[in-house]
C-alpha cells in the first residue's frame, strides 16, 4: 500500500511540474532582432515565428529554453550595426 501511494505521490508531482505556468517576459524588437525580456535581462530569440504575433512591448507569459547556437530564421536576417546586449539564444517553447 505504501508503494501504490508513493507512486501516486510521485506521479502529482510529475504531472504538475509538466503544467508549471510561464515566466512573465516582455517582447523587445530593434533593427538587431526580437528578445524576450525577464529581470531586466534580455533573451535573443532563434524561432521569432513564435513570436509575430505580438506587438513590441507586449507583457506576456512564456516558457522557453536557452541554446548555445541559432540555426533558425532570425540568424539569417540582416542586422543592423547596434549591438544589443543579451544573454545569449533561447528557443520559446510556448507563449501566450
């Protein structure tokens, strides 16, 4: 019995982290690219589809993964000569 409820237990859990809520974030675009701002930091965006949707400045809320490298749209777009400082490259996985 003890077994059945700690799988039960464990399986909440599991069931709940995968629900977790995203990190409100707010959408920032320049002639650099588009980012997602958190904390006062900046995240370069790879996969911007994910994103058109919103307009500049929008408060939303999204879950998304920091990557080493972009091999996405926004890497081949043309950049302007600002440089932007960020955190780096994040993939978003969900936004709304």
């Amino acid at each position: 019995m003890k077994k059945v409820c700690y799988i039960a237990v464990l399986g909440a859990a599991l069931l709940f982290s995968c629900l977790k809520k995203g990190q409100p974030v707010t959408i920032v675009r320049d002639c650099t690219g588009s980012y997602l701002r958190m904390d006062g930091k900046d995240y370069h965006i790879c996969n911007t589809e994910k994103t058109d949707a919103f307009v500049t400045g929008a408060e939303v809320n999204a879950r998304f993964l920091k990557i080493g490298s972009c091999k996405g749209e926004a890497n081949d777009m043309p950049v302007c000569e600002m440089l932007h400082e960020n955190e780096g490259w994040i993939k978003v996985k969900r936004i709304y």
